[in-house]
C-alpha cells in the first residue's frame, strides 16, 4: 500500500501549533533564568566552607541530576497535591520539574566555572577586604561567564528540548498540540514531522550559537 503525504491538516491548524510554540517559548523564557538564579546559589552552597550548606547542596544536585525529568513533572503534578493537599496547575508543576532539574546542571557549570579560578585571586580578594558578595561580583563572575556561557547555551538547548515533556501532565505545549491534532485528524506521520520541523527551527539558531562560542574560546585557550 502506498503512503500519500498530506499536510492539509497542519496548514489549516496552523494557529493551534503557534499556540502551542507559544507555551513552549512561555515555558523556557521562565524556566531558563530562573534555573541559572537557582542554579547560582546552589553553587554557592556547595562551595562554601560550611558542612550542612555543602551537603544540602550536593544532595539537591545529585538528586535532580540522577532522576529523569519526566518523573520530576509527574510527582509535582500528581504526588505533591497527595501530600499537600494544595494541587498544582499543570504549567506550575512544570515549571517546578522543569527548574529543580535545569537548575542542578546550572549549579555544576558554575560550580565549575568558579574552580577555574586560581586561589591567588581568591586570596588576593579576601586581603583587600572584600565580601564574598563582592567578590564574586566584582572578581570571579566577570572571568568565569565567558568560559560558562557555551556550557549555558548548550543547557538552554536542552531545556527547550525538555519542555516537550510537559506535554504528559496536559500543559498545551507544541508537543502537546502536535498530538492532539494527530489524535484529531488520524495524520500523526505529518503533523509529528511538522511538530519535529519546529522545534528544529526553535532550537538550531540555539545550537550553532553554542558551537561557535565553542570555537571561539577554544581558539582564545
């Protein structure tokens, strides 16, 4: 039997998936800098001198690195209600999985970034008095975000990726929408293969960048 392609359903529910390309960009713009706020902190913690804060630190890196993210939404969504009594809208329960898992790898790419760093310069700012707000304002921030920032490019990418998930607890992302109307019209080869082209199209600019950056500093090392 031969297969006829027909994106007739994509052209006319093209609104439906801008909507959901929508949510997906609502879903980043709001995950992404909040994970690297969080992200920031954890590394604090995890590099300071005092035993609990490293502890807690390393325990919330290892635990949201170490579970796949798709388990992360779900318990929000489903478990967290259970045991709260307080039930999560499912974008709220996707941001919450979405962040605690970004922000454990922002919290190891500043981890890193900051260990780049020579102690002399570490030294050198305790002599003069400064903080450690100062210090890693003034100091280390402005070094190490260079050498960071294709490491938080290429996390940018897989957040965009990741918000696809989200899809499972009925958050109308672009997956999401993609689904329905495969379910809607029985064209699930076509408008997943347009749903893939999106996110294609949404995503690349994001990777090229990162492998110049790449480049770039690779070149400068």
């Amino acid at each position: 039997m031969e297969f006829s392609w027909d994106f007739t359903p994509v052209l006319q529910n093209y609104p439906v998936l801008l909507k959901g390309v929508a949510m997906t960009a609502l879903l980043w713009l709001i995950a992404f800098p909040v994970s690297m706020l969080i992200g920031f902190f954890i590394a604090l913690a995890t590099g300071s001198h005092n035993r609990l804060a490293v502890g807690i630190g390393r325990s919330y890196v290892e635990l949201f690195r170490n579970t796949p993210v798709m388990i992360q939404l779900i318990w929000f969504f489903y478990a967290f209600p259970i045991l709260t009594g307080q039930q999560l809208t499912p974008i709220v329960a996707a941001l919450c999985g979405l962040v605690l898992n970004a922000s454990a790898y922002c919290s190891e790419i500043f981890r890193g970034g900051m260990a780049s760093v020579p102690n002399g310069q570490w030294e050198g700012a305790r002599a003069l008095g400064m903080s450690r707000q100062q210090l890693m304002r003034r100091v280390i921030v402005p070094q190490v975000f260079a050498r960071m920032l294709p490491a938080f490019t290429n996390r940018g990418i897989e957040l965009a990726k990741n918000t696809s998930i989200a899809s499972v607890i009925a958050v109308q992302e672009l997956m999401y929408q993609g689904r329905a109307l495969s379910a809607a019209f029985y064209r699930p080869l076509e408008i997943l293969t347009a749903v893939g082209i999106i996110y294609f199209l949404l995503i690349y600019p994001g990777s090229y960048l990162a492998s110049r950056l790449e480049k770039r500093f690779a070149l400068r090392a």
